[in-house]
C-alpha cells in the first residue's frame, strides 16, 4: 500500500472540498497570473457570517470561512469572486462604499456568470442592465432604499457583510503597488485564455503554465497572436483561418512564400522561404498581413469579370501601399509596390494596368511569377454565417476596436473600402442616375395659366392652373449619345443601357439627347427625344468600331452646347486613345467589357 493514501479518520471533507475549489481556480488560465500575487487563507474566527465563504482584503488577502462546509465548485466560484475585486480594481473609496461593494459583486457575478466558472453563490437572477461598476454605483443610488435588496445578495462574505475590506495594512507591500500587480496579472491572464483558445480551434492546444509554450509554436503561430493581443484590425480574421505550414502542400500548389484561400478559411506559409527565422519576424507580419488583408476585403468575390492573375496583381499593389503607410511590419524585397499608385483603389489599378497585359503579366506575387496568391475555393467554413458576412463583421468590428484603443495610423483608402464592405454593391443603372443627377440639376415647375389645366366637375367655371416647365429653362438641357453600333455588340443589352437612358432622361427633364452611332464610320441622328432613342437603334454589323470621329462630331457641332456631357456605349473594341477636350463624360460598357487605355470619365459596367 501507499504510504501517501490517507486513513478515513484523518480526512476532512470541508478542508479537502476547499482545497479542491482553490487548486481548480489557481488552474484557470484567466486566474493563473492573478493569484499567484494574492494569497488564499482558510481560518476559523474571521468575521464572516455563518453562510459566508470569502471576504477580500486590500492587502491582497482572500480570507475564507473555515466552519462551512462547502462543494469544491462553490469554492471555486467565491475564490475567483475575491479574486476578480483585485483584478478589476474594485478597491477604490466611494462615499457610500457598501452600495460601491454591492455594484462590483454584481459585476463579477456577471463576469463569472458568462464564462460559467463554478456554481453561483445565489439562486437570485442577476438583474438587467449591468455594464459597469461607475454606472451601476450610480444607478443603485437613485433607488430608493427600501427597493435596493435586489442589489445585494451576491456577495461571497454573507448577507449584511460587504466582502470588501479596504485599506488594510500589510507587512510587504504598499496597497498602491499590489493593485496594480493583480490588475496586470489579471490582464496577462485573458491574453493567455485567448490565447488558449486560438490553440484549441487550431489543434495547436499547449497546456498553461509550461516555460516552452512559446518555443513550442512556430513563427507564424506567434505572429498569428501578435494580431490577435495587438493589432484588433485583423485579430479577428487572424483568429478565424488556419495555418498551413507544410512545405510538401506548398509545393505542390507552387506557393514561394504564401498564399490565402478565403473560402476555405486557410493561409499558407512555406516554411522554405525562410521567415521562420527571428530576424525576419517582421517580414513575416507584413506578409501574413496582406494575405489576411485579401480575405478581409473580399478580393476574391471582387475579381468578377477581370482576369484573375492582373486583378490580383493590382490588389497587390494597394495592400502594399497601404502596410507601407501603416507600418505593419517590414516589406519584402522585391515586393509589389509603386509610389505612383499611392491612394489609388484596386478596381482603378486594374483599369490602368490591364492597358499593358505584356509587362504586368510578367510580375511575381508572394506565390510566385505568373500564379496568384488569392487561391479559388467553392467549400465554404463551417459557420452560422456566410463568408460575407463573417469577414463584413470582423473587419468592421476590427475597424471600431482599432481606432477607439488608438492602436495606429490607418490610411483613409482602407477605411473607405471597410466602410464600403459594409453596404451592397450599388446596381449600375443607380450608378448611372447618380451621374445625370450630378450633370441636370432638378427644375421647379411652376403654376401657369398659359396652358390650363383640366377643370373639376363640381366647378367648371373656374379655370385651374396648370404646372410647367418655363421653356427657357429646358433650353441646353441636353446630352450626347456616341453609341457603338458595331455587330460585336449585344442587341438585349444594349436595349437594357438604352432604356435606362431614355427614362433617365425623360424622369431629369432632357427633352431630347444628340446622338450618333458610330462603327467603321460615324452618322449624326440629330437630336432624338428619350422614347425614340431604344427604337430607332440598329445595329449595322460592320466589325470594329471608331468613336473619334463621332465625339469630334459633337465637340464640333454648333446646335451642341460646349457644357452638354457625352455618354459613350461600347464594348471596349475600339481605338486605344479618345480625346475629349476637357468635356464632362462617361463610358457605358457590357459587365466583362475592358478599355483599350485609362479613362477619365466615370465607366457604368450594364448588364441585364
């Protein structure tokens, strides 16, 4: 036998049940750090009444009720409620100190309460409403004292007892200097549960308390943390995607350095390329940064009708301008990024890069020369929510966290496209209303006699104005159509653009736009009204299209006013340069349809 086995006579189930509760509290990681500087002590002859467990000093005592017998759960649950007065830095003087007691015990009951730690001290619920001590202090004050019993039953040291005793004297230290130990070490403390966590969802779990627990984790599991505890932009998206670092898989998906799969929640880092090394934790921050930046912003669902690899190429370019700005680690040698495209989104990068497929096609991403590092996917994560949603919601929540703890600099381009994440996509034919808006600004009509309006049954011998437009008003009010006519343009579609444009037109009070088509060669229609626009459109079939000479035909024409706009219809085949003279303008193209060079003007992408 044992020598260690104890004999029933010596047992005692109070002191056993005790000690079971305070080795499972000091055994949490949230309450590991904390009472390590706070001291637990079991005695007889406290002043604590008799269904009393704990009563906390400032000194940084947890004195416990040495005649009760107690569970080990309920134990645990009063040791941490003592506990969590030093950690949340309860010890503060109120002029009514028993209600300022009675607002912090229910506060960490609500604490303790969400994170289900031991049995509740009381079958009483909590009432609504608790946020904070200072608020809740205040709230109670108002309450009638008659009406305050809801507030305080939960304390650990009995009814009629606050379980706060302040400024009491110790030997060692300072009152000062302890709380601001426990409210340090119960702030390490969360980082390690959360930490924890993160390890538990990866399959990466390390057990609290091991000197190795950092050396045991490789460089981007550490980096993944800093994102997590330091940088709440991306902690949340850091936190929900898992690390893949075997250098077989990345090779054979040709990954050089790193790649992101948005849809299935993975990011690759090959461990071959050499960040793993502690001089280089910094490039390897700026790199998982802009990997978690292409899942944060959806560039995978924005691609849409653009080429893949150029999409991805410009997106590259963006999120290195702005990791520059912000100082998110070190950029890599060789990495995309042109001082020129600074401010720039990704959708207006691709337009002007797209113009010189040849050179731009011949860049290298974090994956490698001609392979993008925004890998495709169709099996979506295992959530409530779709991915939209879920990375809508943490890079937003991530957005508020970061500027209200004035964690750092953010560029005004970045938290413009948050700010857009989380809005829907606006339809092209709102966008295109937008634009007349912006070129007719609405007329007031006005009542008139001129022509009267029909007259009432009840009175008809009293005439009744009618509401018009003064035609001096309408006069200018116009706009150019240079429409592509050639047969590579969609008849339904450009029905579709069409008839837009004559109910825009018709709703913003244009009497009647100047239009001309253009394919091999350009013919002037004259000023049409908005009805006969979509009707009398044909498309003759001639091949390629030149729309010089149809602008030059208006910003020429005499009867055409040198403050009309120009709205161009193609299908992007056309020269690779217009000139427009400093005309207002716009361009209207079937969604997939790209321009031979940059444009000026606003681009409307239609479809059906």
């Amino acid at each position: 036998m044992s020598g260690r086995k104890r004999s029933a006579s010596n047992t005692d189930p109070a002191k056993e049940a005790f000690t079971l509760g305070a080795l499972a509290i000091c055994d949490h990681p949230i309450f590991t750090f904390l009472m390590s500087y706070l001291r637990t002590i079991r005695e007889e002859g406290y002043p604590i009444a008799k269904d009393g467990l704990t009563i906390a000093e400032s000194n940084g005592i947890i004195r416990c009720n040495a005649y009760i017998r107690a569970e080990p759960c309920e134990w645990m649950r009063a040791i941490a409620h003592s506990a969590l007065h030093f950690g949340m830095g309860h010890f503060t003087n109120k002029r009514n100190p028993e209600i300022w007691n009675a607002a912090c015990d229910l506060v960490v009951e609500k604490f303790l309460s969400d994170l289900k730690i031991g049995k509740p001290l009381t079958n009483e619920l909590l009432p609504s409403g608790i946020t904070d001590e200072e608020k809740l202090y205040e709230r109670i004050l108002l309450i009638p004292e008659k009406d305050r019993g809801a507030y305080l039953k939960f304390g650990t040291a009995g009814a009629g007892i606050p379980d706060m005793r302040h400024d009491v004297p110790d030997d060692y230290y300072t009152p000062k200097d302890i709380r601001e130990w426990e409210q340090k070490a119960f702030a390490t403390g969360i980082r390690e549960a959360v930490r924890n966590a993160v390890d538990v969802a990866s399959g990466n779990l390390v057990l609290p308390g091991r000197e190795d627990t950092k050396a045991g984790k490789s460089a981007a599991m550490r980096v993944r943390e800093w994102f997590i505890s330091s940088y709440p932009l991306l902690g949340a998206i850091a936190a929900g995607f898992k690390i893949i670092e075997d250098p077989l898989v990345c090779h054979r998906m040709q990954i050089s350095i790193a790649a992101i799969s948005p849809a299935l929640g993975e990011i690759y880092i090959n461990p071959a390329a050499g960040l793993g090394e502690k001089e280089k934790e910094e490039e390897l921050r700026f790199v998982m940064a802009h990997e978690f930046l292409h899942a944060a912003l959806r560039h995978d669902a924005r691609q849409e009708w653009r080429d893949a690899f150029l999409w991805n190429i410009a997106c590259d370019f963006v999120i290195n301008s702005w990791l520059t700005e912000m100082g998110v680690g070190e950029r890599l040698d060789g990495s995309l990024y042109d001082e020129q495209l600074k401010g720039e989104s990704a959708e207006s990068v691709y337009d002007r890069i797209v113009t010189d497929m040849r050179v731009y096609r011949k860049l290298e991403t974090l994956r490698g020369y001609g392979l993008g590092d925004i890998l495709p996917g169709e099996r979506g994560r295992a959530t409530d929510m779709d991915l939209d949603t879920f990375y809508r919601r943490a890079l937003a929540q991530g957005l508020e966290y970061h500027r209200d703890q004035g964690r750092g600099y953010l560029p005004a381009g970045l938290v413009e496209e948050i700010r857009a994440l989380d809005h829907p996509p606006i339809p092209w034919d709102v966008e295109l209303a937008k634009w007349f808006d912006e070129c007719f600004a609405p007329i007031e009509k006005t009542r008139s006699y001129a022509r009267q309006s029909r007259r009432q049954s009840s009175s008809p011998d009293i005439p009744r104005p009618n509401r018009a437009i003064p035609k001096h008003l309408l006069e200018g009010r116009t706009f150019g159509v240079v429409l592509d006519t050639s047969g590579s343009m969609d008849r339904s579609l450009l029905a579709a653009a069409l008839g837009a444009i004559a109910s825009f037109s018709a709703s913003r009070d244009v009497p009647a736009a100047r239009v001309v088509f253009c394919d091999a060669e350009a013919h002037d229609q004259g000023y049409m009204e908005p009805d006969e626009i979509a009707g009398r459109v044909k498309v003759r079939g001639r091949g390629g299209t030149i729309l010089q000479p149809g602008i030059d035909m208006l910003l020429r024409s005499e009867d055409f006013p040198e403050d009309a706009p120009i709205l161009i219809i193609t299908d992007g085949y056309c020269e690779d340069r217009l000139l427009f003279e400093g005309r207002e303008h716009a361009f209207l193209l079937p969604a997939g349809s790209t321009l031979p060079f940059v444009p000026k003007g606003k681009v409307f992408r239609f479809a059906e």
